[in-house]
C-alpha cells in the first residue's frame, strides 16, 4: 500500500533544505518543503504547521483603518509612544476583560507581539548587569528564542509538563534564586500546547517576582481564547486570568493577531504596570542617561526599532478594542471556530491511534483551542513529522518549542471543511501501516 506522497520524492526535498535533523526543522522550513511537495506531486496537503490566522479579519477595523488613511495620515510620522485614542481603549480593554487597572500612559502600541517581546528582552536584560539572563516556563513559541539569539543574550528554560500546580513553585524558585534572571516568559493560552495556567499558578508566579524582583512577561497573544469559560462579556467575570493580579512587576502582551484576526497588519500593545513604567533602573541609567524602564522602552528601544508603529493599524486596534469594551463586538464568538475544528480533529487523531500529549489543565481536560499537541505510539517528534510529511499532513516538532516531549504541535487555523474526511482517511491509512510496525 502505497503513501499519498511518494517518501523518495518527500525525503529528497528534505535533502535539498539541507536539514540534518528534521526534528529541529522552523516552522518556515516545513512550510516551505510541504508547498513544494504539495505543488511537485499535485497532492493537496493538510497544513498544520504555521500559526496564521484563518478567519476574515474584523470588519471594523478595516472600516477604521480605511477611514484612518483617507483621512491623510499615512504622510504623518506617528507618535512613537502611540495614538492617544489607542493607549485609552487599550487600558480600558485590560480593565473590561482582566480586570486591572493600568494608566494609558503605559500601553504601548507594538509592531505586533513579537516586537514587544523583542523590545521587552532587550530592556529587561539593561536593568541590572546581574541579571543577564530570560527564563522560558516551555513549551512556547520558538521565535521568542531567536530573538535571543540574535540580540546575544541568555536564556534559560524548563518544560512545565511535569510542574502543574504546586509543583511550578520549587522549580521556578530553582532559577530565580541564582539572581541572575531578568525576566520569566510564557504565553497564556500556550502555544503551542494550548495549556492555560491556572490563577494558582500564576499566584505562585507573581508572588516569586516580587519576592526575586524578576519581572514577568505575559503573552496574551492567543487573548481570552480558552473557550471553556465565557470570557467575552467585558466587565464582567470571568475575566481573563493573569499575573497582574499578583504582582506589579510585569509587562502584557496583547495582539490584534489572532484574537481579531488582524494579523497582517502586524498591531499590539505592550501594557507596562504603572509601578514597572516609573521604576528606575541603574543599568538603564548608566546606558541611557535615562532610568525609568517606560521611557527607555518607548523612547530608546522603540524609537531605535522602528519610530512608531504603523498609524492605520493604530486606528484599526483602537476601534477594534472600543467595540469589545463596549459590547458591540464579540470578538470570542468570532474566533470560537478555532475550539469547534480542535474538537472534530483531535477526535479524527486518537480515533487513529494518537495520543493528546499535553492533555490536562491540572485535573482539567485541556480546552480545544488554536493548537493542539500529538504523539504516535513510541515515534519521536522527528521520525512522527517526517512520517505524516508521506501523508501529505506538515506539522512541527514539539523539540523547537523547548518541550522535552516526543509529539507535533498541530495548528488548526488552515483546515477547511472539506479536509475532515480527507483527513481521516489518511490518519486511517497511516495507523493501518505502522500499526503493523
């Protein structure tokens, strides 16, 4: 019986990229070999291996965004610190939805999440020399790390699978008290496991970064998306959990990207607790002239990165975040398509001997969400993704993430209607072969 893509043909394109691991293959780099198979051998391909939105873009901010540039602000440098009317609706978004209160004054428009980690990084390790270092609560989004990398600073990490609950605290505690972490990050909901720290867990979090003065970096890029709870009612509990409710010492990350579907556009905010946005730093001084780690970022960092972030787009968040906040605009219900395709396909998947490999929250099943983690009998995390490539399904290494588990993060934004079945019969013929292994 043979595989819909020919392995011959599969494996000389892995060759051709010049990958000797395929378990530490980017996500650009399985993107990339699956479109030339899928075009080479005229077979369509599932596509579960890039976190790109797959739902229309918020008709209200292309409304704003358009009105924004016919109004001639394209020819106008923007405010580095952000458009006022954004800052505003930004503040009160994390009010309508966390339940926190931050000053306008410290959201902070950002060409998309990843330039707020980036600028968050490089501020964060210039407060002190001592603290030289960004700990990783993994899995989480491997780019993060790149960041790193590129800026030559350190990092270190630990896979959070076997520290759920209590057990977060000795194992954080065990970085934290070597004094030389400058920041702790995660993502909540997590890509790429779709785990959601609980609030006792982000308690633990926040009360050791005030007891270490580590600041805390949370990114909300996948915002409010844990569709087990009904979070979209704004002012309203539940709200979005976070460890601003623990600490003052922290820094949100809130993108249009997935949560608006507005990626392209590349928006978001770095919120900054108005205690973290005044607070001098030597290190910031003695580089800048300047100390309070909010004018560093702003007006040193960001101004250095790209002099502001793009007006339009400015326009488009700020009306986007007015409407939610004003309960015009249900912007969970929109996304909630995300929960529905996770349901059906990790039915199709453990229906074909696969297992969900981060599979609780605690004593909680793991919600259906944008991603979703498998494994295949005692495969690892390579030899799995190169197998399902045979099949014409791409998805990426768990290993890229910082997970120490063998499995794929499997993304479901780009699964149509029609592929369920196709889907199946694949996964079918797939745990038919090596169930025979």
């Amino acid at each position: 019986m043979e595989t819909p893509i020919d392995k011959t043909i599969a494996n000389k394109a892995i060759e051709n990229f010049g990958i000797k691991d395929f378990g530490k293959a980017t996500i650009r780099e399985v993107v990339a070999i699956s479109n030339i198979l899928e075009k080479n051998t005229n077979t369509e391909f599932v596509h579960m291996e890039m976190g790109v939105p797959g739902l229309k873009p918020s008709e209200i901010g292309i409304q704003a965004e358009i009105k924004a540039l016919e109004s001639g602000i394209a020819s106008i440098y923007p405010v580095v610190d952000g458009l006022p009317e954004l800052k505003q609706q930004a503040s009160s978004f994390v009010k309508a939805f966390i339940d926190i209160d931050i000053n306008p004054a410290g959201c902070i428009p950002v060409t998309g999440s990843m330039q707020g980690t980036y600028a968050s990084f490089l501020t964060c390790c210039q407060c002190d020399e001592k603290k030289d270092t960004i700990l990783f609560i993994d899995p989480g989004f491997p780019v993060q790390k790149q960041q790193l990398t590129v800026m030559g600073y350190k990092y270190e990490t630990f896979d959070v699978y076997n520290y759920r609950g209590l057990k977060l605290k000795e194992k954080l505690e065990s970085y934290l008290s070597k004094g030389n972490i400058a920041a702790v990050i995660y993502s909540n909901p997590n890509n790429p496991s779709w785990i959601c720290l609980k609030d006792e867990e982000l308690q633990i979090i926040g009360e050791l970064s005030n007891k270490y003065d580590t600041i805390i970096l949370e990114d909300l890029a996948y915002f409010a998306m844990d569709f087990r709870e009904n979070l979209s009612l704004p002012f309203q509990s539940p709200f979005q959990v976070s460890v601003a409710k623990y600490t003052n010492n922290y820094v949100l990350l809130i993108s249009a990207s997935k949560a608006f579907s507005y990626a392209g556009q590349r928006i978001g905010v770095a919120c900054i607790s108005d205690h973290l946005y005044s607070k001098s730093f030597e290190g910031l001084a003695k580089r800048y002239n300047v100390a309070t780690f909010g004018s560093v970022f702003v007006h040193r960092i960001l101004y250095a990165l790209s002099s502001g972030v793009s007006h339009s787009a400015q326009y488009a968040f700020a009306a986007m975040l007015k409407a939610a906040c004003e309960g015009h605009y249900n912007f969970i219900n929109e996304i909630k398509e995300y929960g529905r395709r996770a349901a059906k396909l990790k039915k199709i998947f453990t229906d074909n001997g696969f297992n969900i490999v981060y599979d609780k929250d605690l004593d909680e099943n793991i919600a259906d969400g944008f991603y979703f983690t498998i494994a295949y009998k005692d495969m690892s995390g390579a030899e799995l993704m190169k197998e399902l490539l045979y099949y014409g399904i791409s998805a990426i290494s768990l290993e890229t993430t910082g997970s120490n588990q063998q499995g794929l993060r499997a993304c479901v934004s780009f699964i149509k209607d029609t592929q369920y079945l196709l889907i199946e019969e694949r996964l079918k013929l797939f745990n038919t072969l090596n169930s025979k292994n």
